[in-house]
C-alpha cells in the first residue's frame, strides 16, 4: 500500500508592521511596511521599533 504524505502549508515569511520611529533604509515613524519575518522579530520587535498590523490599527 502506497503511503500517502499531506505537506503543511509554508508559513508566511513576510509580516504587515507599522513603524513606531522612523528606521534607515526602511521607513519613517507610523508608515506601513512589509519585512521578512526573521527580520521583524529579531530586530524590530526586540528594539521596539515597530509592531505587527492589526485591525484596530487601522
């Protein structure tokens, strides 16, 4: 009998943020930006530079 073999989903590698001061070679201070995934949590978020886009946000 053959085996069958269901892949998962690829995670999602870019997030939506919004920018809480502006960041070099990215954006200013409250612009909507789209980073890598690795690249917000392990830069932006730690140094509270910015914040994933939720509805209320908006």
């Amino acid at each position: 009998m053959p085996m069958l073999v269901l892949a998962q989903k690829k995670a999602k590698k870019t997030r939506k943020i919004i920018l809480k001061q502006d960041v070099t070679d990215l954006g200013k201070k409250g612009q909507l930006v789209d980073v890598k995934a690795g690249y917000y949590r392990n830069f932006l978020l730690p140094t509270g530079r910015a914040q994933i886009v939720t509805p209320d946000l908006l």
